[in-house]
C-alpha cells in the first residue's frame, strides 16, 4: 500500500471518529469531575482548531549587530522552531495506532472528493 493510499485511509478512519470525539470533549468539559487542568487543554485545543493559533511575537534584541545578523539570528529562531514542530509531529505518529484495518469496515463507498 502506497504512502498517498495509507494516508487516505488513515484520514477517511480520522474523519469517522471525529464526531465521537468531539461528543466526548463536550462531555469531559461539562463534567464536574474533569480536573481543570484538562479542562483547560481541552478548551485550548477546541479554540486553536476553530479559531487557529495565535499569532507569535518574537522580540530580537541585536546587541550592536547589524540587521543582517539579527536576520540570520531570526531565521535560526525559526529553523530551531520548525525542527521541534517535526520532532513532535514525528513523535506522535510513532505512538499513534499502527493497524492496517479495512478502510470501510460497514461496507459503505467512501467520498474521495474532500483532501
């Protein structure tokens, strides 16, 4: 199975499982028992999914440098940034679920029109 096939499977099975989940957050928030501490990442992975990330402001001091050094140190910020984005999204998809499972377990054809 090609990598473009697995993805699609994988994201036709994501897309299945989504309203489940979403259900589920609903009713972890509303739960007394919820410590506030998960609440808290809940809410913030709901608003960053609907509304996106807030935009980042980087204050670069260049102590005397020249712009361009202050460019380069910019661009090396950003590179640093990146690097650590890759790793996590590496790390999660190394502890995610491995199983090659039908991609339509019920039999049903499957809308191939969204990406």
């Amino acid at each position: 199975m090609s990598t473009t096939t697995q993805n699609k499977t994988l994201h036709n099975k994501i897309r299945k499982l989504a309203p489940d989940a979403i259900e589920t957050m609903g009713e972890m928030l509303r739960d007394p028992k919820t410590p506030g501490p998960t609440k808290a990442q809940l809410i913030g992975f709901i608003l960053e999914r609907t509304l996106g990330k807030p935009d980042t402001t980087i204050h670069l001091m260049t102590e005397g440098g020249t712009v361009k050094d202050a460019e380069n140190r910019l661009i090396a910020i950003a590179e640093e940034i990146r690097e650590e984005t890759a790793k996590d999204a590496e790390e999660s998809e190394e502890s995610g679920d491995d199983s090659e499972d039908d991609d339509n377990e019920d039999g049903e054809e499957e809308d191939d029109d969204e990406e």
